[in-house]
C-alpha cells in the first residue's frame, strides 16, 4: 500500500517538472527528469521513468517527445499570453489587497513554465494602494451562489471619507436580489433589484460588507448584462436617452471602442459621421464627449445639448472661482 502510494505521489511530482521546466523550447532528457525527481526525494530509474510518462498520457497530459532532446509538456489550459493578460487585470481590479494580488499572480504564473514565467509573466512589485476589501474573494463567491439559486442578500455599503475612514450608507441594511456581476472602470459591480429601488441598481463589490444571503428563492425577470452596462455610462445610473451624436471621422475607432463595432454610422460630409445610441447622460458620459472638444458634438435630443452646455458653464464657473481667490482659499 505505501508503494502504491509513493508511486501515485512520484507520478504528480513528474507531471510538476514537465510543467515547471518544459515549453516549445525547453526539453527534459530522462536523465534530467530522474534528477529532478531525485531532487524531490523520488528514486527513479528510466523503466519507471517511461510508464510513469505513458500514465499521465494516459490522464490526458499532452506530453511529446523529440529526438536527440528530449520531453515537454506541448499544451495547458491557458497560454502564457492570456495567462499574462489575467494577471495584468488582476494588477487593475479594485477591491483586491496586495497580498491576494500577488497571491493570485503567483496561482496564474505556476501554469507557466520557469522560463516564460522569467520573460513574460513577472510577479508584480509594489501595487499602488488602493482601498481593498479582505472579504472581497469571499464575497465574490457568496454573490456568485446567490445569482446561481436566486436568493436575496443582505449587506452593508460603505463609502470612504477623505481621512480614508469608513462611512456607512444607511443604518439599515441593503436588500438585493442579485442578477449579475459586471466588470467595469476597473471594478466589479453586483447588480439587481431591490424593493428600494424601481428597476435595477448596482453596487461596487469592493464597498459590500457583511453580505448575508437569504434561503428562499425568488422570481427573476429577463435581463441582459450587456445592455444594462452600455445604458449606464461608466455605471452611473440615470435613465437612459436615445441620442444622435455627430464625431470627427478621425474618432471613429474610439467610438467603436466605446460602444462597439455594431453600431450603425453614417458619413457626413468629408470629415464627419453620426451615429445613434442610447446610454445614461451621466457626468461620465459628459466628461467622454468633453476630451474630444470641437471633434465632437450632441445633435439631438435638444434637453440634451442645454445639459452639456450647463455642465460647460458650471466648468468655467469653477475655473474664475479659482481665480478670484489665493492658494488658501480666500478671496483676493
């Protein structure tokens, strides 16, 4: 029985080499394998070597071998490109700890081999600071069980004061039924319905504590994650407006970028082109459409345009108070 234990457990560990010290131009002789094993605490010679590697073929690890060079694993779930791509969006996201960054980055970069992990998947150093939540992983996956069987949360929703400080949102607790979770401005945001509000709202998970589901399942309506994220601009709610926008011809990729390449224009002129969309006229929203000046313009609705050109004014109004007063705030 130990044997047969020990066998199971040297089958692992080589099955750890190949993915730890072999890729498309990393090879393993079975010479090398043995001492690696060896370095493992396996003894190991090239028979048990070989129907060691016709097991874990077997298992379904895709493992080739090349004359003259030897054994390398030749597939994995994830590439080290995408690998690489998850582990930047993980450096990005709100509500993660340095500690759970790194700790996830590391998960990410133990599918590499050592040498792709070297060039291109390196652990990140310091991480700007940003507010985190411990409970966030833990969060996620009680959000997740709840959408998954429809039961209703309970929670806490915090904002932060400038000394940094917690300040709870109400004295009672939140009520949501959960639809889905939604990856936005670099954070998740759980969104339902709730009998405080008509419709559906959302919520930064990252700013939910103390989240406790219901037993009981309720009734869903239909609902489409994507086109609740393109109605509210940035996540910042307010009912949205169908709206007809004129852009310069040299923004149309960022068009497409920012609300993607289905969208329907039309060429005006030589330099310009319209399109339709409807989305939240949120002060996100207004901010997009002020980066590109000139370039860009609201042709309809008219209750529209009268915002943006209040929004304009209320700008130059901010920017002559700062004039009128010194750098301590009095006036001059």
């Amino acid at each position: 029985m130990a044997n047969q234990k020990q066998q199971k457990e040297k089958c692992l560990a080589l099955a750890d080499i190949l993915r730890q010290y072999s890729d498309e131009q990393h090879f393993l002789s079975c010479d090398m394998l043995i001492r690696h094993l060896a370095e493992k605490g396996f003894s190991a010679e090239r028979k048990s070597v070989y129907a060691d590697l016709n097991i874990l073929r077997a298992s379904g690890m895709d493992i080739r071998y090349q004359p003259k060079k030897g054994y390398r694993l030749a597939s994995r779930p994830l590439d080290a490109a995408r690998l690489k791509l998850l582990c930047d969006l993980i450096c990005s996201s709100g509500g993660l700890d340095d500690d759970q960054t790194r700790e996830l980055c590391r998960m990410l970069a133990d599918q590499c081999s050592i040498y792709q992990r070297q060039t291109a998947f390196a652990i990140p150093g310091p991480i700007p600071s940003t507010p985190s939540n411990p409970e966030f992983l833990d969060n996620v996956a009680i959000l997740l069980e709840a959408i998954r069987q429809d039961v209703e949360i309970e929670f806490r929703y915090f904002d932060l004061t400038v000394h940094r400080q917690k300040q709870y949102r109400r004295r009672r607790r939140y009520r949501l039924l959960p639809y889905a979770l939604i990856w936005e401005n670099q954070h998740y945001y759980c969104v339902g319905t709730s009998f405080h509000h008509s419709g559906f709202s959302h919520y930064r998970v990252d700013k939910m504590e103390q989240i406790r589901p219901d037993n009981i399942p309720r009734e869903k309506i239909p609902f489409d994650a994507g086109q609740y994220a393109a109605r509210t601009f940035g996540m910042f709610s307010s009912p949205p407006v169908n709206m007809t926008l004129r852009f310069d011809l040299s923004l149309v990729n960022t068009v497409f970028d920012r609300f993607g390449q289905d969208i329907l224009i039309t060429r005006i002129g030589e330099s310009w082109f319209e399109f339709n969309v409807t989305t939240s006229p949120s002060a996100p929203f207004l901010g997009w459409l002020f980066q590109f000046g000139s370039r860009a313009a609201i042709i309809a609705p008219a209750q529209l345009k009268e915002q943006m050109k209040k929004a304009a004014q209320d700008v130059l109004r901010g920017l002559e108070t700062d004039e009128n007063h010194d750098t301590d705030g009095n006036a001059i």
